[in-house]
C-alpha cells in the first residue's frame, strides 16, 4: 500500500471513530448535515485567505476542508445514502467527461475552449425545465454569483463582444441609479444593476470581481491600520483633510 492509500484509509477510520456511539466524539456525534454548513463554508473561506495571504497556511487549511468532506460522507454512510467512496468515484467520473481533450478524441487550443466544452456538456445533462442559471449555487458571494450566470449566459451567447461594449451599460445604470430617489427601494434595485455591469466588465477584462474587491479590502485595512498607527488616540478629532494626507502618506510608501 502507498503512503497516499495509507494515510487516506488511516484518516477515514479516524473520522469513522469519531462518530462511533461507542466511545466517539460527544461534539461530532450530534453533528448533521445541516449543522456543519457554517463550518465547511468557513473553513473554505479560511483557505482562500490562505491563498490571499497566508500561503504557509494553505496545506493545514485544505486539511481542515477535507475533514468536512470526511464528516459528510461518515454520517452519509450510516445511513446508506453514499460514502467518501462514492463521493471520490462520482468526482472522477465527472472530470473524466468533461475533459474529453484529455481523456477522448476532442482537440482544443486554448482554455476558454476548454471551459466552453465544460458548460456545453454540463448544460446537455439539464432537465428540460431547468434554467442554465439554475446551477449557480444560490449561497455564493453575490459578486461572484453575478459572475458565474454571466459565464454561463455567454455559453449561449448572450454576451457582450468585448470589455469595451460594457462600459455604456455601466453609463446607463449609473444615470438609472441617479434618478432614483436617495435610500429608496428603487435605487437600492438600480444600485444593485450597476453592480452587476461592473461585475461583467471585469469578468470580459479577465478579472475575478470578488478576488479583486477582496484584494482592495485587505489593501484598505492594511493601510487604514497604519494611519490609525500614525494618528494614535487623537484620529477622532483629526479633520478629514488631516486623515486624507495621512491617508496619501501611506499610500506612496514603500509595500503600499
């Protein structure tokens, strides 16, 4: 047995323990499925800050996401639904189809190409009364949501030819949203379309909308954090053009 088989069945038998009424876990007993959501979707959370900015991190914190996938698939299993046997076959499966270019005869160039292929083959399992928006899983990040159903609309060509051609609906939906009432309900709609434009200008300028509006968070904090450093106990008091030249100070320093 190589150490990968070891280690794997090593790692089920302790998940499978934990979860024995004899002599397992209190915490991991009482666990279901639906009160583990809030952890698996934390600890994927703590893995994209790891690849943001913790890369040392990564390995422990891609640990922590497969013990999430070892819990499912246990309690999964002690009800005879699936085990993690099932779970890895039915991945496999499914990356053996939609990758013909590499496991059949299909050619492609380039990996758009690939990715179109992936939605073509993913859309033909559709049910007839299915949306191809309707696999855009609804608790996503709401930027990234706007992303992916634009992704998948292009599939069918409801797209914008070039980054360029977005920017007038931008135009329009920043005037929308001006005529609006301040705090009304429609201006929070229209606030809400504007979002989505610049979301689909990023993703037709190659640029992951929530990557980048998490990049300029952390950049924000990092450097709010020195002026706050800088300012001390008296920030309170500073007027806005004192915070403002802090502010610019920072921001022309080396690392900013």
């Amino acid at each position: 047995m190589n150490k990968t088989a070891e280690e794997f069945l090593k790692f089920k038998d302790i998940i499978a323990k934990l979860r024995d009424p004899n002599g397992g876990c209190p915490w991991d007993l009482k666990q279901t499925h639906e009160s583990l959501k809030p952890y698996l979707l934390e600890e994927v959370y703590e893995v994209l800050e790891a690849i943001d900015t913790k890369p040392d991190k990564i390995c422990e914190e891609l640990g922590d996401v497969l013990l999430q996938v070892f819990l499912h698939s246990q309690i999964a299993s002690e009800s005879k639904n699936f085990d993690i046997t099932d779970v890895i076959k039915a991945i496999s499966d499914k990356i053996v189809e939609r990758h013909p270019h590499v496991f059949g005869s299909v050619i492609v160039k380039t990996a758009e190409e690939v990715k179109e292929n992936w939605e073509k083959i993913k859309n033909k399992d559709l049910n007839k009364s299915e949306s191809i928006l309707d696999s855009v899983p609804a608790p996503l990040p709401a930027l990234a949501k706007a992303q992916r159903m634009g992704e998948k609309a292009a599939v069918v060509g409801f797209d914008w030819k070039e980054a360029k051609d977005v920017i007038s609906k931008i135009q329009e939906e920043i005037e929308e949203f001006h005529a609006e009432k301040k705090g009304s309900k429609e201006a929070t709609e229209e606030f809400g379309d504007l979002l989505f434009a610049l979301t689909q200008f990023a993703r037709k300028s190659g640029i992951n909308a929530e990557d980048a509006l998490n990049q300029s968070c952390y950049k924000f904090k990092e450097r709010f954090k020195k002026i706050e450093k800088m300012a001390g106990p008296k920030i309170k008091d500073m007027s806005l053009d004192k915070l403002e030249e802090l502010w610019q100070s920072v921001k022309i320093s080396p690392g900013n």
